[in-house]
C-alpha cells in the first residue's frame, strides 16, 4: 500500500476553503461541476457561485451558459482575495467560465 493519499478535487476545493477561511481570507467558491458536489459537502457554509443546473447540463445541448450580469452582481457584492474553482474534469481552458474568473478576482485556484 502507498503512504500517498488521494482525495478527489470537490474534497480538496472544500479543504482548501477551510484553511483559507481559519486564516481569515476572503474567498468565493466557484462551483463548476455540475453535480454540485462542493455545495453539498459545505452545505451553504461558504460563498458558492454557480451556473449549473443540473437537468440542463444532462439533458440538453448547451453547456455552462454564463448569464454575466447576474454574475457580476453575486461577485461584486464582496470582495474577494481568492477564487477556488471546482472545475469538471475535461473542462476546455477557453470556456466562457473560466475566462469570467478574471472579472471576479486575479487570484484563481482552479482544481481539476
């Protein structure tokens, strides 16, 4: 057996949010997997924003549709230092998502 551990990416998101949160730096959790994994393990205890429904995702043609307004006014309620993003495996770096991280913070931990 291996001493490496391996946890998965949504675990990981929420750990990271936990020492982020014990060493008081503001943070929003940007939730991009569509089976909403991080919003369940936190179950609303950090910031989450999201563009995801989870019908939609699985059930028609279009994929992480941004509505950028609505964004802005959820990120610019606070100011954040750092974005933790938990990615959907296989995400393409030029989706409209991960372009839109710079609008709410320059500092981006993308987990994948």
């Amino acid at each position: 057996m291996s001493s490496i551990s391996k946890i998965g990416k949504s675990t990981f998101t929420v750990l990271t949010a936990y020492y982020l949160n014990s060493l008081e730096i503001p943070f929003l959790i940007e939730e991009l997997d569509p089976f909403q994994t991080v919003r369940v393990l936190v179950d609303d205890e950090f910031d989450i924003v999201d563009y995801f429904n989870i019908n939609k995702y699985l059930y028609s043609d279009s994929f992480l549709e941004i509505d950028e307004d609505k964004s802005r006014i959820i990120c610019n309620s606070s100011i954040w230092n750092i974005l933790i993003s938990d990615l959907l495996t296989n995400i393409d770096p030029q989706a409209n998502s991960i372009k839109f991280q710079d609008h709410i913070t320059t500092e981006n931990i993308n987990v994948s």
